[in-house]
C-alpha cells in the first residue's frame, strides 16, 4: 500500500487555498468538493465522504484561519482509514516552499 504524505500534495495546496482563502467563509461542502475533484483527477473514487465532511467542518468552526495543511491532515487520515492507496509520484510541497515567495 502506498502511504499519503504528510505534507500536502502541491495541486491540492492550490485548490484549497483558492477555496479557504478566497473566500470569507468556507463552507464544509465547497472544501470536500475540492477533495473529491482533486481525487478524480487521479483516477480515485472516493468512499463515503460524510466522515470527511464532518471533520472538515469541525476544522473549519475550530478556528477562524485554517490553512490547506490542516485541511489536508484531516483528508489524509479519512484516505488511511478508508484504506486508500496513494498514487505514485504525488507532487509535494518542500518545507517552506509556501512562505518562499513571500
């Protein structure tokens, strides 16, 4: 089985922030979407998604800044549990490589 790593994979890291920060407010559903179209793009069908869900929506109303990485640990725990293989050759972000341009 192909372990998820820990840092959030750079295409997602993109999506998510277009969608946590673009907005005000982002609602569970719009930040699972994106979970599940950047999981189709690699070939995965997503099992129920109602726990994925809910853990986002407890990540969201935890606190008033969530960023991709948190919302990332929380889908990287649903993929394991869910029993989820990563695919091969999932492009990561590099330590820092978020704040490099800054």
């Amino acid at each position: 089985m192909s372990a998820w790593p820990n840092t959030i994979p750079e295409d997602l890291h993109g999506q998510l922030e277009q969608v946590l920060i673009g907005r005000n407010e982002a609602s569970s559903l719009d930040v699972v979407k994106s979970i599940l179209i950047w999981l189709r793009k690699y070939g995965i069908e997503a099992p129920d998604f109602d726990i994925l869900q809910r853990g986002i929506s407890d990540k969201l109303s935890g606190r008033s800044l969530v960023a991709p990485q948190d919302v990332w640990g929380v889908a990287q725990e649903w993929l394991e549990r869910s029993a989820i293989d990563a695919p091969e050759n999932l492009p990561v972000l590099r330590a820092n490589e978020e704040f490099r341009d800054q």
